[in-house]
C-alpha cells in the first residue's frame, strides 16, 4: 500500500534541521557532553547513572519498575548506590575484574540492571541472555566468551550445565533465601551487607563493554563486541532520534537479552538522565496501554510486531486508556508496514517513526527525526556522520533507485569492535575498501530515504528477533527421528516471519501430527521457545547442492510458489 508522506507536526524538537545539521555534523563536538572529555577517565556506567547522581539530577527518578508483584522507583542517588553495593558483590565474591566477562540470565528486574551497571563499573564486559534461553542456547553462549561468573534466579538456574561450564567459577542466584552448593552463591545475601561506595574502575574508550550473541546463516550464534566509546552514539541518539528532554518518561519495550533492550533500554536513556520505565511480564494489549497511563509514557520505542498485535486487538481498547501523555513513538527490528503507521496516526493521534540498525552497529543509523517528513515503509535517513549506501556485490556505489547491499561506512563511534573469539568472521563484513555489509538488500530513493528489501541471506526475523536457520536445523537433527532439516522464514502477517521446517525423517519414522509436536517441543526445550518452528512439513528428501548443502532458497521457492532461480548446483 503507497500512503502519502506524512509531514512533519512543528514542535520544540532536540533536532532542528536535518539537512543542515547532517553537513555541518562531527562526533567529536558530541564528546564534550561526557566527563572524560576532561577528566580522561572513561566508564559507561560513570556517565549514565554516577553522573547525574552527582549532579542536579540526583533526586530525579532514573529507574521505574513495575511487575505482578513489585512496583518500585529509584532516583540515581539510588541507582548510584546500589550499582556500587552489586559491583562490590561481583568483586568480593568473585573476584570479577576489568575484562572477565560477566553474564546475565533472568527476566527484568531492577537486580538485572544493578547487576549489569555493577560489572561494567569494575570494567567487565557483559553477556545478556535473554529469558528464554534453554540449556543448548545458555551453553553455547558462555562456553564461547569463557564467562566467569553468570547472575540468575532459581528459575533459570537448572538450566546452566554447569559441569560442562569449567571456565565458569561463580553462579550468583538472585532470589529470596536461595542455598549455597558449590559454585551457587546467595546473591542477595550479600548485596544487603555489601558497601555502597566503590572506586570505579576506569577503562579505556576501546574497552570491551557488553557481548551480545547473535545469529547469523550460517556457524553458532556469534558474539559481538562493543565497546564504551559506543556511549557517544547512544548518547546522541537518544538525544536527536529518541528526543529525550528533561521531562520525558521513556520506555523501551525491548529485553536486554537484545541490543534495543540495552542501547536503548539502558545506556542511550540513562546517558540522557531520562526517567527509564522497565516492565516485566508478558506482552498483552491491556497491560501494555496501562504502562503507559499508569506511568505518563511520552516516549515509547517498540516493534513492529507487538504494534501490528496491538493494531490486531482493535480499538476499542484503545479508549480505555488515557494515552495523551504520549508525545513520540519509534519501532525498530523489522519492516514497519505503512498499514501500522496509518493506524497509529489514527489511534494515537501520532507518527511511528521507524528506525533501521542491527546488532552489530550498536546504535540506529537510519532513522525517522520528529523534524522530517515520513514516508511510510522507509526506514528513513542516515544519522548524522553516518554514510550509508547502496552498493553492488563488489562494494561500488549505485544510483538511487537501484536495489543492492545495504552499507555503511566504517567507523561510526557505536561500530562492533570484534565477532568473540573469531576474525576470520569480523573480516567478513567488510569490503575492503571500507564498507560494513548488513546483509539487507534496500534501495535510496532520489530524496535520499532507504528503503528495506530483505535479508540477502537466510536469517530469519520472527516477531523482531533474529534466528539462524543452521540453530535451527542443527537442533532438529539432534532429534531422532529427524534425517535432514531445512530451515526458512515464511511471511506472517503479525510476525513478520515464522519458522517454518521442511524435514525427511529417518527409516522407520512416519510422519504424524504428533510427531511435529514432539518434535516443536524438542526445539523449544533444546534452544529457545521462539526459535522453535511454528509449521513442519515433512518430505521424502531436501533440496541440496552437490556438495551438500541444504538450498535453503529453493525451500523457500516452494512454499511461496515462486520461481526457484539457479539450480545449476543442485544434486539430482
Ligand atoms: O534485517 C534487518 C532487521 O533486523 C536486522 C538486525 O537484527 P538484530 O541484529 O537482531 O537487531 C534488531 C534491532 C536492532 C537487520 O539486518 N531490521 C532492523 N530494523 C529494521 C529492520 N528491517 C527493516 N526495517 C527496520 N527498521
């Protein structure tokens, strides 16, 4: 559906002009806004939360938190304190120390971010896991980045092999009166008693700051490294795409097992002395409407997913919430479809202005600015001192209008600094003249807007979160019954994606409903709920290139009756 540009509503915005301001930009006049512009003395936990603690800030409320069973606020005085007493307990108890790396596996809570603040102020670097994560997702991660020490809840805590685990020396338990066994220790225990001052531990810009695992098409989840000189994007960010003002409440509906749930969920806010609203619990159009009301939301950033449910559930319930606190909405993670951006210009009386980044940039790159006009279903403009591009397979330039790789630069302050344990892949994304590949194939139009086309390899967005079809497939054949697995995105209306598996069955397996079942839940246990296929269809036998490999393209010919290409490769 083409809808009509819509303009831009004048208001008192950070950013003024666009067009202006992307000439005349340079990070380097953004640096002044932190303290190390002075001091020399760098941490992102200094200046998101000890900062403004410090300052007239400090009685303002950083942190506001709300489950089933807890309703609570924090001030940064508070945040300040208690990120000091969970720094204490990492490094007393386990002798956590700048570059171990210290990972995070529990639903939001405020311990998670106490926990988090906490090693980044003694300069460890961060592994974030979402919830979800079985036993085959949580191994993989801390295997590969050697964690040291892990932080959870009773919950989640059977779910760490820990025999399997050597590098890992400590397991913080977060829970009432949890017992201490071996590595398990009592985490609130010693939170209570531990002192709320610290000396923290200054680093380097270049330091590493946070490991976020994420797929690719190929090979294991991969850890990408960022490091604290991504502040300044984030920073900047939060203050010209965000709009963070002084009054805000801002709430990031994102976990931060993913990156929006940290870029956005923690630094870019925090950076900004925002009020963060953090909820936990489980996604429904009522409690999400309530959030907002409850707390006076004016900035929200969500997903394309949970918006298209939202629009799904209709808008009746709309009214029955007053919603006019709300001033700015952003989505990030897919596509956002014209049809969303009309109804929520309908329903909220607002724009969604969509943003385009990934992991491995750290922080938006493309973006919709309150100040320009929106084309519905373009991603919008490039930040200012980022240069994207259309290029072709060889890393030249094209036109506007022309369809080829979506690239980036190289350079911008919030750029992944390494892929964990692995070069050869960090390499990879770049041509060698200085363009960072993302793997989305988009187009420029003659206005400058980008516009998303799709993944050009197989990874797979489903409700906004980014699953790797060899997980996928690598899990399936774990399953007796299963031979071979192939495994694609097949186009969903709310979620953009689902899973979808083509698999042949071992000799003296048949195909039955339950059998898919059985064989949904071994994925769900195995990996995680969401990388789980949603639809199973079996089949005598997978497309494949003489060398083997699944053709992942051809299944998806398939189930989209459409033409299959080159079959040059393929066996028989
Ligand atoms: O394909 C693009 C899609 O999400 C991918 C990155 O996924 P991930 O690293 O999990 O990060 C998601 C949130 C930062 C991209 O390569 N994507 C992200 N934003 C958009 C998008 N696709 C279309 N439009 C967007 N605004």
């Amino acid at each position: 559906m083409q809808l009509e540009a819509l303009p831009t509503v004048q208001g008192d915005y950070n950013l003024k002009n666009y067009e202006e301001t992307y000439k005349t930009f340079s990070w380097k006049d953004v640096e002044k806004n932190f303290s190390w512009s002075e001091t020399g003395r760098v941490n992102m936990a200094y200046e998101a939360i000890d900062r403004h603690a410090e300052s007239f800030r400090k009685n303002k409320v950083a942190l506001m938190y709300l489950s089933d069973t807890r309703n609570e606020k924090y001030t940064f005085y508070e945040m300040k304190k208690l990120t000091n007493k969970a720094a204490n307990v990492l490094k007393e108890k386990a002798g956590v120390q700048k570059g171990d790396r210290v990972f995070i596996f529990m639903p939001r809570s405020p311990e998670l971010y106490f926990a988090t603040l906490g090693a980044i102020k003694l300069g460890a670097i961060v592994g974030p896991l979402f919830e979800a994560f079985m036993e085959g997702a949580v191994k993989d991660r801390l295997e590969d980045s050697k964690a040291k020490v892990l932080v959870t809840t009773p919950d989640l805590v059977g779910r760490v092999p820990v025999d399997q685990l050597p590098a890992l020396e400590t397991i913080f338990v977060v829970g009432e009166n949890v017992g201490e066994e071996g590595k398990l220790l009592d985490f609130l225990k010693y939170f209570k008693e531990a002192s709320d001052k610290l000396d923290i531990e200054w680093v380097g810009r270049n330091d590493g700051l946070i490991l976020h695992y994420t797929s690719g098409s190929t090979g294991k989840p991969k850890g990408v490294l960022h490091v604290h000189n991504a502040m300044i994007q984030h920073y900047q960010t939060g203050k010209w795409v965000l709009d963070l003002k002084e009054d805000d409440i801002y709430w990031c509906t994102a976990d931060p097992g993913w990156v929006t749930g940290t870029s956005y969920g923690i630094f870019a806010p925090w950076l900004n002395g925002a009020t963060n609203v953090v909820v936990g619990g489980r996604f429904s159009p009522a409690a999400w409407y309530k959030t907002i009301e409850q707390f006076g939301v004016t900035v929200w950033y969500s997903a394309p997913t949970s918006f298209r449910m939202l629009m799904g559930a209709g808008n009746e319930i709309v009214r029955q919430y007053d919603l006019s606190t709300l001033r700015h909405i952003l989505s990030v993670g897919e596509p956002l479809n014209p049809e969303v951006i009309r109804w929520g210009n309908e329903v909220f009386g607002l724009r969604i202005h969509d943003t385009w980044w990934m992991t491995e940039t750290g922080a938006q790159l493309i973006c919709n600015y309150p100040c320009m006009d929106i084309k519905p279903g373009s991603m919008g403009k490039p930040f200012p001192g980022i240069k994207v591009a259309i290029v072709d397979d060889q890393g030249n330039e094209l036109p506007p209008n022309r369809m080829g790789n979506l690239a980036i630069k190289k350079g911008w302050p919030s750029m992944m600094a390494a892929i964990w344990n692995n070069p050869q892949k960090y390499e990879s994304y770049f041509f060698p003249n200085g363009w960072y590949v993302s793997g989305d194939s988009a187009y420029m139009d003659e206005d400058g807007y980008f516009w998303f086309q799709g993944r050009v390899d197989d990874v797979i967005m489903t409700s906004g979160e980014r699953v790797g079809p060899f997980e996928v497939e690598s899990k399936l054949i774990e399953h007796p019954a299963v031979a071979e697995a192939g495994v694609i995105g097949k186009p969903d209306p709310v979620r953009g994606e689902i899973i979808k598996a083509f698999i042949a069955l071992r000799g003296g397996y048949e195909p039955s409903n339950e059998l898919k079942e059985e064989i949904r839940q071994f994925v769900k246990k195995g990996l995680a709920a969401h990388a789980a296929p949603r639809e199973i269809e079996f089949c005598e036998k997978l497309p494949k290139t003489r060398s083997g490999k699944i053709m992942r393209r051809v299944l998806k010919a398939w189930e989209l009756n459409l033409p299959a290409g080159d079959l040059s490769t393929m066996e028989d």
